[in-house]
C-alpha cells in the first residue's frame, strides 16, 4: 500500500509542475516588444549578459513607475518585466 502512495504523490507532485510550467509559458511573451528606441537603448546595452536579468528590470522601474511612464491600470503582475516585454534583435 505504502510505495502505491508514495508513486500517487510523485504524479501529483510531475502533473503540477507541467501545470505550473505550461501557464508560466502561456504568460510568456505577452506584452509589447521592448521598444528598440534611443529611451531603450541604455536597457539593450545593460542586457548584454555581464548582468542578472533582475538588474535590468530594476533599471526598467526607473521611469516606468508610479509619476513618469506608469504602467496601464490592468498592468499584470509587474515583476520580470523582460519575459513578457521581449527585447527585439537588432535589425
Ligand atoms: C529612460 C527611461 C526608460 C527606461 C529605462 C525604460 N523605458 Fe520603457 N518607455 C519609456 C518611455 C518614455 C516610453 C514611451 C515612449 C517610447 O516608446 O519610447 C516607454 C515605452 C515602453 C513600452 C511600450 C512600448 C509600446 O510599443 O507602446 C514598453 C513595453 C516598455 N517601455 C518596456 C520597458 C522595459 C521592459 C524596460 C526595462 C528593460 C524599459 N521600458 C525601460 C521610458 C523608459
Ligand atoms: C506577465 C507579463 C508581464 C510582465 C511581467 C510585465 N508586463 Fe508590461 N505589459 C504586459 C501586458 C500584457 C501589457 C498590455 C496590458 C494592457 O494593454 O492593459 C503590458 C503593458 C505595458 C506597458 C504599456 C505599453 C502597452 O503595451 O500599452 C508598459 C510601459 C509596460 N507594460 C512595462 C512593463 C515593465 C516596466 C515591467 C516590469 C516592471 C512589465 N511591463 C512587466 C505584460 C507584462
């Protein structure tokens, strides 16, 4: 009986990661392209992968914040900025 559990709780435990892994995705990619603009270029040369990603969110928060380039009302949840506000390859 004991081990039929123990397997029961490890499907559970897959099925909920695949879950959490597929609505992470869904979220993906949401939102605008990062604008490729001389406002945003500061932002494109900090991502050049000497840094965190998290650094350059933070960078973003220093004009998209309450008084200057608010965020839209019905804003989704705001952290991590770059895995739905994709930045775009250079054309
Ligand atoms: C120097 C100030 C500044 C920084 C830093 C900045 N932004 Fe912006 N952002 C703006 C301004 C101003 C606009 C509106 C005009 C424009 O598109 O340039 C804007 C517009 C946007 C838009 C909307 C584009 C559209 O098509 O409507 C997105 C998305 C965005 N920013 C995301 C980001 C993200 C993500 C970061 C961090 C990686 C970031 N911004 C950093 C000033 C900034
Ligand atoms: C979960 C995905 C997600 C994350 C994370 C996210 N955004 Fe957005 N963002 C969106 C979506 C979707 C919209 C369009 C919302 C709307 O039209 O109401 C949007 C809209 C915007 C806009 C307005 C431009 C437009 O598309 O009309 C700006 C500016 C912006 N986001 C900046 C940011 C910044 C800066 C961060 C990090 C602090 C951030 N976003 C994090 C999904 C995201």
């Amino acid at each position: 009986m004991k081990p039929a559990r123990r397997r029961d709780g490890l499907i559970l435990a897959a099925a909920a990661i695949l879950i959490g892994v597929l609505a992470f995705g869904a979220a993906k990619g949401k939102g605008k392209n990062l604008p490729r603009d001389e406002r945003h270029q500061p932002s494109y040369d900090a991502l050049d992968g000497t840094r965190p990603r998290a650094d350059v969110e933070l960078l973003c928060l220093t004009c998209h914040s309450q008084s200057s380039v608010p965020l839209p009302k019905n804003h989704p949840p705001k952290e991590q900025c770059l895995l739905c506000h994709l930045p775009v390859d250079e054309k």
